[in-house]
C-alpha cells in the first residue's frame, strides 16, 4: 500500500518518469509476492460488458499497427502507453484481492484520498507564488514542482468522486471509513472541491459539474423515495451549489470574457490559421482588438478539424499520441504545428481509427454500467465511485487530452482498484446482509 501511494503521489509530477516505473516494478513484485486471489480475478475477467471490448481493442491496435498504421515503427513504439496502461489496470485489480486484515475497502480508499490530498498539498504549497509581476489569477495557473494545474485538477475530480461516494455510502447504510465521521467527510469533499475550482482549469469544472449532479442525483433516489417536494429542494441545492462553483470561475478566470466571439473564430478554421500556424500566425484579433482566447480558439478549431480528419481516415493513421500532427501533415505538410488536439476520444480516434474509438468508449460504458449495476442492487458505495470515476474522466477525455501517457496509466490502475474491491472485500457485515 505504500508503494500504491507513493506511486499516486509520484504519477502526475513531471520529470518523474524513472522513479514512477521504478515503483511500479516494486509494486508489481510486491502485488506478486503477495499472493493475490487469482480465482476472484478470473471471475472479474469474465464480466463481458468491460473486458470484452478492453480485449478487442488491444487485439484492433496490434492489426491496425500491423496493416494499416502509416509509420509502424513509432505505432508500435507509441502503443507502450496503451500496453503499460493495460498491465496497471491488472495490477489495480490483483492488488485489490490481496488478503488483508480488517477492511480491505477502508485501507484501500484511504490510500487514494491521502495520495490525493498530499499531492494537493504539494502542489498548492509549491508553486512559484512569489513570481514578479504576476497578478493572482496568473499565480493559480502557473505550474510548480507538483506540476500544471489541469494533472492538480485531475487528483482532484478523483477525490471529489470517491468523497461523494463515500458520502452516500453513510445514507445506504454500507459504512466505508468509518473511522471518519460525517462532519470530516462533509469538510473533506469541500476541501476537494474548493481545491479543484482553484485550479481555474475550466475541464475541470464540467466534471465537477457533472460529478455534483449525478452525486445529487443519488441522494435524492436514497433519502427521498419519490417525493416531489424533496426532490424540489435538492434540486434547488444542487443549483446553488453548481451556480456558486460557476461564479466563483466567472469572477476569478478573465479568459470567460471573450469565450463566445473566441469559439466563433475557432470555427472559421479556413478563414483562421492560427490553430494551423499557432507560433508563426498567431490568435485572431477580436472585435475589440484583443486576441482570442487561446484555449477556447484552438480547442474549437482542433476539434473542428479533427472531426474531418476522422472522417478522411476512419481506420485511423496509427496509435500515436500526435495521430492529429501525423493526418494534418498529409494535408498541410511543414506548415503543421499542431501536435494533439486537447480532446481524448477525437485523438484516439484518429491515431485507431473508429473501430478504436467506438471499442474504447465501450470500454468505459461497460465498466459504468458494472458500477451503476451494482450500486442499484446492492448499494455498494465502491461501485458507485466506480462509476463516478469513470464517468469523470470520460466527461474529462471529450475536452481533454487525457487518453495518454501517465493519465490514463493512473485511472487504469485506480479503475482496476474499484473493480476488484467491489467484490473482494467481505469484512463489512452490512454487504454480507445485501449478499445474503
């Protein structure tokens, strides 16, 4: 457990590379050594609904590389990250079925939120505050020791996921971290959410958005059983709650000033080619003479273009990170400086074609719908996280770039985590009395 969090304090920091597989080779020797329950895993495995697609699209990059990849060489080199990937969600899932004393659940999800919260701490503590010339929405957005603020932002929307789930495992009567009481928790999900919002990194606040809602959407199906007055009243909070999220981002991020007109110009990709030629052409002027939002500007346009790419090559061009640099170069040659295009399923999709695509959001669906199923029928707040967590960084890879690298090692592992603990932690008598 504690190369487990060591590992999660280490995966979002940069220049960290060699010790993050340095632990992850310790962590696996050790999961190993350790004896995990292989028969609960087999049985996980045959949960059609998540590994099925997870095998066919391992099975879709090894021929696509092969057949249809337009530079195989750096496909084969590129597909590492969907290889390591993979071996940390088994990891994740072994690790879950160790035997442990006392409750497996509560000692594994205390290793993720004091992760979490560490590298928060780090993070917010070890930035360049003391920067000249910076003003305080700057000083938030700039990156430190612990890294940039959309991999803080990510830590946090995890946090925010199991906290809510912890949460409403009180309400279920299935007790996770009871050593924490209902105040802690409370101050806890705060603290992850205010850290998150923080962050000023607008992705994040949609998964926050949408991890409140469907959390609010949870509480309101436990506590009150139909009643409309009920569902009125947390309808209400759950407004108020999101609204003052929302302004706190309005008030203390300028770049929503000049969103609009900003996307408007994405969308003129032939007239604009900043999003082409971002150093050498520059952002389109607005109508009031400031540049566009860069976010908003390019996010759109790459998104505009990555649609057609999709569309020009729908068996994809070969797993690679920069699959959208790769087709753009087809069209536009040297001109290209465009590497990803800051939308993790349209990368994908590019770099696998959609047979990949379509087999990757599968994946992700199956493994929602195991959370959500279990949580319906037995109240196992560890599926519902499952199923928040999922649903998060889904939400996370149509605006960003996540289907990558660290990213998506760290939730394969934390993924592979839930999934196991959903059935092999049998020391909660309140599950045993769901099961019997």
């Amino acid at each position: 457990m504690l190369l487990s969090a060591a590992l999660l304090v280490v995966w979002p920091m940069p220049g960290t590379i060699a010790a993050r597989y340095i632990i992850a080779v310790l962590l696996l020797a050790s999961v190993l050594a350790a004896r995990p329950n292989y028969s609960v895993v087999s049985r996980l495995t045959r949960n059609r609904a998540a590994f099925l697609p997870w095998l066919l699209l391992s099975l879709w990059i090894v021929v696509q590389i092969i057949f249809l990849a337009w530079d195989p060489r750096t496909s084969w080199h590129e597909s590492a990250q969907w290889w390591r990937s993979s071996l940390f969600f088994l990891t994740g899932m072994l690790a879950a079925t160790i035997p442990l004393s006392g409750k497996g659940r509560d000692r594994w999800l205390s290793v993720l939120l004091s992760s979490g919260f560490v590298y928060l701490l780090g993070y917010f503590l070890l930035k360049p505050w003391h920067a000249p010339d910076k003003t305080l929405d700057i000083l938030f957005m700039l990156s430190g020791v612990f890294g940039s603020r959309d991999l803080a932002s990510h830590v946090g929307c995890y946090l925010v996921a199991i906290l809510i789930g912890v949460s409403l495992s009180r309400l279920a009567g299935r007790t996770l971290l009871a050593y924490l009481n209902d105040k802690v928790v409370i101050a806890l999900l705060t603290v992850a959410i205010a850290a998150t919002v923080l962050t000023l990194t607008r992705n994040a606040l949609i998964v926050l958005l949408v991890l409140c809602g469907l959390g609010s959407i949870a509480y309101g199906r436990l506590r009150v059983q139909g009643r409309p007055a009920h569902w009125i009243g947390i309808l209400l909070l759950c407004a108020t709650v999101l609204g003052a999220a929302l302004a706190t981002s309005l008030l203390t991020d300028k770049r929503w000033a000049h969103f609009g007109e900003s996307v408007s110009a994405g969308w003129q990709t032939e007239r604009y080619t900043g999003w082409l030629e971002r150093h050498s052409v520059g952002l389109p002027k607005l109508s009031d003479g400031s540049e566009a939002d860069e976010s908003a500007y390019l996010r759109t346009a790459w998104a505009k273009e990555m649609v057609r790419e999709l569309a020009l090559h729908p068996l994809g061009v070969g797993y690679n990170r920069n699959a959208f640099r790769t087709a753009l170069r087809a069209r536009f040659g040297n001109r290209t400086e465009v590497a990803h295009g800051h939308a993790g399923f349209l990368d994908f999709g590019i770099g696998t074609g959609l047979p990949g695509l379509a087999l990757i959001i599968a994946f992700f669906v199956g493994l929602q719908a195991t959370g959500l199923r279990q949580w319906r029928t037995q109240r196992d707040a560890v599926s519902l996280i499952l199923f928040l967590m999922v649903t998060g960084f889904v939400v996370r890879s149509v605006v960003d770039s996540v289907l990558r690298d660290h990213m998506l090692e760290e939730f394969m592992f934390i993924v592979g985590l839930l999934l196991g603990l959903q059935r092999n932690d049998n020391d909660d008598p309140a599950v045993d009395q769901a099961k019997a």
